[in-house]
C-alpha cells in the first residue's frame, strides 16, 4: 500500500471538480480526507453531464473525484453543526476548499480563527479568481475561464472562432496545482513547524496552463491572431506540426523537415516549398499536406512515415485510448467494485511510486457514510449521534 501521507488530515469543503479532484490525489497518497458535505450531498453527487450519466445513481462526476474519501454530512449553519466543524478542524493538518471566496469566513471557519487554536494548519483555498481583487464576487467556473483566458482563442481556428477545450481542462490543471500547493506547504511545515495558508485560482492555473504560448506571444513580434490556421497545432507552430485527415480517420504529424516529409508523401505541391517558409507560408503547406493524407488510411501512412522515421500518431477516440496497448500496459484505468456492488472505471492516480500505482482503498461513498464513524472518534456517544441526526444537524 502506498501511504506517503499516511496520518495527514485533510478537511475538504469542496465540490464540483476543482477541488474534490485536487483533494482526491492526497487522498489516494494515504491521506484521511474528511469530505465535509451538506445533508444533501456535494453538488458533484447531482451532475452528470451527457443524460445525467450515474450508475446505481452514483454520477459519473462523483465517481470521478471522490474515491479515498471518509463523508461526513453535516449541516454547518447550525450551532451545533458549527461546533463539530470547529472540534474536525482543531486536530486537522488541512483544510481544503473551492467555496466561493468569504464562504467559509461568514461560516465561522476564517483562516485567522482556525489559525489560533490550530498554528500548525495549512489552509488551502481554491477560487476562480484569487481571495480578493476586481474579479473576486465573480463566479469562477472552467467554461468561464477558458474564454478570459485566452484559452478559447487559442483553441478555435480561423474561420471557426474560439472554441473551448472539450474537457475542463483548468479544473483539472489546477487540481494538480491545489495538491502541489498543500503538498508543499506540509513540507514546509516539517521543517518550520508553521501553518501556511495556500491560495490557488482557476485563473493563475489556466494562464499556468499556457505558459507555451503566452510567452510566444509576449516577447518579440506579436502575431495578429492567436487562432490557429487549419490543420496546425497552434498559432506558434510551424508546418507541418498539426493534425491531418486520412481516408478513414485522423493523423497527427510532429516536427519534421519538409525535404523529409516531402520524400513519405510524394507532392508536387509540397516540393514547391522548403523549410524557410515552413512558418511564413504555413497555411498553404498544410492545405498541401491534407490533399495527400486524404488519398490514404491511417494505417498505410504509419507504415510510410515509420519507413521515413517521421513522428505520427493516429487519433484515438475513447474507445481506441481504452483499448491502446500503452494505456493498458501501464494501467491508467483501474475498474473497481463500487460502493453499491456495480463495477466502475476510473482513471487511475497518474503518478507511479517504485513502479506502483496507488490503490482505490475505498469507493467513492455514499453522503455521509462515515458520519458515525468520524463522530465516534470525537469523543460522541452513539445515543448523542443518534440525537444529532434526529435534530437533522448531521446526516
């Protein structure tokens, strides 16, 4: 078993994907992760996406970000829900949240108060924007932060305008941020002894995200669009780095010189231009390209720009990446007995320790499996918790 964090606690007031994704890593590292929910449940139990997908009325949202996780339902406006928030956090190592920015303050849960009783916290907010400035009452969402971000823009090609990346992609980025942060704050704090509060917005993650291409295009001469030309990866790039159609699917073609790919495709059109203007008349190049990628399936170029020892790769729907050779192998989906008895697939922890992934110790729970469990260990009777869940303070 991998239990890197193993007696590290983590109080996650979190919900949609940002933040209980984020959690979820350290959580599949060996942290207790105490998912703070309503008597409702998360908002990530309700949604999910194309016909509200779920199994056994499980989303797939929730399958997706809340495995590893202990859930304990409480309801905080109450005084009582208050207090065992209060007693949780007094003995926690972190709290993790994407409340909108002042939530939990008004909630009675401000960093300068938990800080007092508990020095050693490390307090880990995730907002849309960051805890203050002009964006701050805005609501942060990943759709949302792609178009100010320049992340629409950049992903939508002439003629067709921007266009989103077809996943939230800043949730996820900045997931992985949010447990870099807390990671290091810990590690701070084993040598200093001192809390930390670490504070992560979908805003710094997506401009993290393009840190490529925002460089590009902040230094030297700035192009007049960001938008990619048609079949190119990106509005940096050169020909005839992009994606091209085939008889039968897609081919994606990687950096190569145009002598090269020339002798793989056999043009008279390609040969017409050399590797000078592979940047300036990339657009023509790439229209050269298409015309004869088309003539051909996927696999009779692979065999051709294999012989060439050109890079390539075919474009993979989900059902070819779930049966790729590669994935397989290296067990990027793990398929375990879920909570309810039914089989789900997760995406596995992406991040191999002495050639081992972390395991699934337990499925994402139903809200408020552990409740219980968690007020047992604060010291409750089992005659107050069921007095507490008569009052509908817990659940």
């Amino acid at each position: 078993m991998i239990d890197f964090l193993k007696d590290i606690k983590i109080v996650s007031f979190t919900h949609f994907l940002f933040g209980p994704m984020g959690v979820q890593s350290l959580a599949d590292l060996g942290a207790d992760v105490i998912a703070v929910e309503p008597l409702t449940g998360s908002w990530q139990r309700s949604w999910g996406g194309e016909g509200n997908k779920a199994v056994d009325g499980q989303t797939v949202l929730f399958l997706c970000v809340d495995r590893n996780k202990r859930s304990i339902a409480i309801d905080l406006k109450s005084p009582r829900g208050y207090e065992i928030t209060r007693k949780i956090l007094a003995t926690a190592d972190v709290l993790a949240s994407n409340y909108r920015p002042g939530v939990l303050d008004k909630l009675g849960f401000a960093y300068e108060e938990l800080k007092k009783e508990n020095p050693g916290l490390i307090y880990a907010a995730a907002s849309g924007y960051g805890p203050d400035g002009p964006y701050v009452k805005r609501p942060g969402q990943d759709l949302l932060i792609q178009a100010m971000s320049g992340l629409a823009a950049i992903n939508g090609p002439k003629g067709t305008g921007p266009r989103p990346v077809g996943l939230s992609a800043v949730d996820h980025h900045g997931a992985a941020l949010l447990a870099l942060g807390i990671v290091t704050a810990l590690f701070r704090r084993e040598r200093t002894g001192e809390g930390c509060r670490v504070d992560i917005s979908l805003l710094t993650a997506a401009l993290d995200l393009q840190m490529e291409p925002l460089v590009s295009f902040l230094n030297g001469r700035r192009p007049e669009t960001v938008a990619p030309p048609k079949y190119i990866g990106g509005f940096h790039y050169e020909a005839p780095y992009g994606i091209y159609p085939a008889k039968d699917g897609h081919i994606a073609i990687s950096l190569t010189g145009l002598k090269t790919l020339n002798e793989a495709l056999v043009s008279k059109d390609l040969a017409a231009y050399d590797d000078a203007e592979n940047f300036t008349k990339r657009e023509e190049i790439a229209e050269c390209i298409a015309r004869v990628t088309k003539t051909k399936s996927v696999a009779e170029w692979q065999e051709i720009l294999d012989k060439h020892g050109i890079w390539h790769q075919a474009v993979n729907d989900y059902a070819a990446v779930a049966e790729d050779p590669q994935v397989r192998h290296n067990k990027c989906l793990v398929t375990v007995k879920g909570a309810t008895g039914s089989d789900i697939t997760m995406v596995n922890h992406p991040i191999r320790y002495d050639g081992k992934s972390p395991e699934v110790r337990l499925p994402p729970q139903p809200v408020g499996a552990q409740t219980t469990e968690i007020l047992r260990g604060l010291g409750y009777s089992d005659r107050e918790i069921d007095q507490l869940k008569q009052e509908k303070v817990v659940g």
